[in-house]
C-alpha cells in the first residue's frame, strides 16, 4: 500500500511516479490496484511548502556533503596513484579502474540485496534479463555458506583491492594471487545461472567478467612474479578482506531493518 503521483492518464494506460521512479501500468490493472481514494491539492497565493527554507538548507547541505565527499575521494585518490608512481604502468592503470568499475558493480548488488531502489541498477539488471538479478538474489545459493551475500564479498573484495593498491602497491603480487583464488568462482557462478537458476543477473556476470580482466591485467603486468614464498602481507591481506566482510554483514542488516521500518510506517500513515 502506498501514494503514486499519477502524471497522464490516456485510454489504454495510467502513467505514474512511485518512489521517485516513473511507470505505466495498463488502465484495467491500475483499476483493480487503486483503493479509490484520491488525494487533489490546489494552490492558491498563499500555497507553500511547509518549512521550505529549511528543507532547501537541508538539501544543500546533503549535496555539498555527497560533493565534498566525493572531490575528497578523487584527490586522494589521483594523490596515492601518483605518489606510489602507479601512473608509471599501463598495467596498474587498468587494474584501477576496473577495480573502481567492479566496486561501482558491487555496490548495486549490495543496494539490490537490502531493497535500496537504483533506477541505475535496474536499467544494468535488465540488459541480460528483466528481474534477473533481483531473482538470482533471493536464492539461496546468493549466500556463501549461507552467511555472507555474494554481493558483500564483492563489494569488500573490489574496495579492499583497490585500497591496498592505491596505499600499498609493494603487495601487488599478493593482489594478484588473490585473484587468481577468486576466478574457480566465476565458472560455478556462471553454471548456477545457466542451469540451475535459469536466469541471468547481468550484475553478477559483469562482475564475474571484471575478475577475469583483472587477471589478465595481473598477467600482463607480469605482477604473478615474486610470491613465493608467501610472506605475513599475504595473510594481513587476507585478514584485511575477512574483517571489511565481517563489518559490511553486521552492518547491512541494520540498514535493512531502518528501510523496513520506514516502509512501515509509511504503511501505518497511508491506512490511518
């Protein structure tokens, strides 16, 4: 239950803004949806929003705050890639950027997976399928070992990656190694989707796709040599990756029960 903004009416179909997204639905099945109740607000001289001026401080405020944060993450960003003399290899540019490209990836599924809308997420899942993500996430095979999404895996692995690469680029072999763990996955990944979900989540092979670049960007850059023998980095790595694990599954719960909650309450204004 819950308000649409209807914003053209014709005879076949209705056309409506829900949760900020524009749909149309066919006129028979938004009849049967529709409770009958209407809500018209006209204006007149004196029509303004309640507290505006506070509400646009506010907006700015949340802009400035998303601007700062990102011109933050930018020059820190092109600061580490130059100081560490990482612009200096073809091989580290790439491995960047498609770190950056599976991050962006993965925090969609993370968004899918607690029920955050994304029209950008939406526009990506339905490239391969329509609803296919959203239907690959309700599985149980979605879960490693039943505990962690495969989403927080991604996410904590991209942003864990590019971290270390950006502050630590001595590790880079371990980097490497690490990948290479990670790629048996992308062919059980890919087999589940095919043959026993029987839906693709476009999302998910795109981030399947950006591990095997990352390998033969590895590969290239001829980063696979000196592992051996392991030293303690490797494991510090390895830890680094199960404690932003760790964090991101504790912390994901607790935005979907304050989404949850918000719906709810939603609910309880509609029907009052």
């Amino acid at each position: 239950a819950g308000f649409v903004i209807v914003t053209d009416v014709d005879k076949n179909a209705i056309s409506y803004i829900t949760q900020g997204v524009s749909e149309t639905m066919p006129l028979g099945e938004f009849q049967k949806a529709w409770s009958g109740n209407v809500l018209m607000a006209y204006p007149n001289e004196k029509s303004i929003e309640p507290d505006y001026a506070i509400h646009t401080r506010d907006r700015f405020i949340t802009k400035a705050k998303t601007g700062v944060l990102i011109a933050g993450a930018v020059a820190l960003t092109v600061y580490l890639f130059i100081a560490n003399g990482l612009y200096l290899s073809v091989s580290t540019w790439l491995i960047a950027a498609i770190d950056i490209l599976g991050l962006w990836l993965t925090y969609m599924l993370v968004q899918k997976s607690v029920r955050i809308k994304n029209s950008a997420a939406d526009k990506v899942c339905g490239v391969l399928q329509a609803g296919g993500c959203d239907n690959v996430l309700e599985m149980k095979a979605s879960k490693f070992f039943g505990i962690f999404g495969w989403s927080e895996v991604g996410f904590s692995y991209f942003s864990v990656s590019l971290l270390t690469l950006l502050m630590f680029p001595r590790w880079i072999c371990y980097l490497a190694l690490c990948n290479a763990c990670c790629l048996p996955f992308t062919f059980w990944s890919i087999w589940y989707q095919k043959f026993r979900a029987k839906v693709w989540c476009t999302l998910c092979v795109s981030v399947q796709a950006s591990l095997w670049l990352l390998f033969f960007c590895y590969l290239g850059g001829g980063w696979f040599k000196g592992i051996l023998p392991l030293r303690i980095e490797f494991f510090v790595l390895g830890l680094t990756y199960l404690t932003v694990l760790l964090g991101l599954n504790r912390l994901l719960p607790l935005i979907d029960k304050s989404d949850s909650h918000d719906d709810g309450d939603a609910d309880n204004i509609h029907h009052n």
